[in-house]
C-alpha cells in the first residue's frame, strides 16, 4: 500500500542503523573474546551479563516492555558469550582466528 511506503522507508532506514551496531557491537565482543583467550578468561562472567542485561531494561523503562528487552538482551548476551567461547576454543585448538 502506498500509504505506508514512507513509513516502511523510516522502518527500513532504522533497521539498518540497527545492523549496523551490531555489527559493531559484535566487533567489539571478538575484540574481547580474543583477550579473554589470551588472558585465559572465562567468556561467561555471570555478574557482567546481569549488568548488561540489567542496563537494556533500565534503559528502556517507560519506553519499552521489560520483558522484551530482557529476552531480547538475554538472546544478544547468548550470541556474544557464544561468539567469545567460539574464538577461545579456536585459540585452544591453535587456529587462526579472525577479528
């Protein structure tokens, strides 16, 4: 429908914005996961995956649902931890990993 069309368009302009931060966020998290390997810590640090998660819904409070963005970010912090654990195991194996 052509009504909707420039508001597909902001959806759209907005979605990509959104795929960009994570790609840059999970540049980030390969960054950490290539220290945390060398410095032999765990990927999984439980106090700071509450933090983080605990920021998103603080952030988001009065804007958007609680419990979204609780599963939102639990999903987020499982693909970083996932991604962390991915690259100490290839530091582990001796493969060359990429950043």
């Amino acid at each position: 429908m052509q009504i909707l069309k420039p508001y597909r368009e902001r959806i759209d302009a907005v979605d990509r914005q959104l795929i960009d931060l994570f790609i840059e966020r999970f540049g980030i998290i390969a960054e950490v996961g290539h220290l945390k390997a060398r410095e032999g810590i765990e990927a999984v640090l439980q106090d700071r995956v509450d933090e983080v998660r605990n920021n998103a819904v603080n952030m988001a409070k009065g804007h958007i649902d609680s419990d979204f963005i609780y599963a939102l970010w639990t999903d987020i912090i499982k693909y970083s931890c996932d991604l962390e654990e991915d690259i100490k195991a290839e530091y582990k194996n001796g493969q060359k990993v990429k950043a």
